[in-house]
C-alpha cells in the first residue's frame, strides 16, 4: 500500500465527510491519464499529500497548493482538447469534492 493510501486511510473522519476510495481511485485514474498535464497535477497531489502525512508540509501549505492546483486545472481544461479537457475537469471537479469539501474538513 502506498504512503498516499495509508495516510487516507488512518484519517479520522467521524462525519464521513471523504470519500477515501473515491480519491484513491481518482488519483490512480489520473496518474495513468493520456494527458501528462494531468498525470502531473495527481503526482503533485500525491506527493503534497505524503509530505503533509510525514509532516514536511503544514495543512496551511497542503490547502494552499492544493487550491493553486485547483484553479490551475480549471484554467488548463478551458485550454486543452475536448479529450483533454474531460479529463482535466474530471480531476478538477474531483479536487473541490474529495479534497476540498472532504479532506479539508477532517485534516
């Protein structure tokens, strides 16, 4: 099991605000993405997700770049190709679901 999915997985979320199976899948969907923007964004969002587990990144940081990337995705899907772009907002639309509405609320 990866760093990624131990630390989803040890979070205490007594209101079932995330969606802990939903953001593994949507993270190891978009790491194997055709489109390397968004293979990019989800090993950021790993990798930011890791270093806040090991405490190498304040929560403060984590929601900061993690909002970054979000209006970065939003910003690269009204660029990219209509394959492309359905990706992008995929990953886009599952950031504000799962990390902001889910994960913000119990980290």
């Amino acid at each position: 099991m990866s760093a990624f999915d131990q630390f989803i997985d040890s979070l205490q979320d007594s209101s079932h605000l995330l969606a802990r199976t939903e953001l593994k899948n949507l993270i190891r969907t978009a790491k194997q993405d055709s489109s390397d923007f968004v293979r990019l964004q989800a090993e950021n969002l790993e990798r930011w997700t890791v270093m806040l587990a090991e405490g190498d990144l304040t929560v403060k940081g984590y929601k900061k770049l993690v909002a970054k990337m979000e209006v970065l995705v939003e910003l690269e899907a009204i660029r990219l190709s209509v394959q492309a772009k359905a990706s992008a907002q995929r990953l886009a639309d599952g950031i504000e679901a799962l990390v902001i509405r889910g994960l913000f609320d119990i980290i």
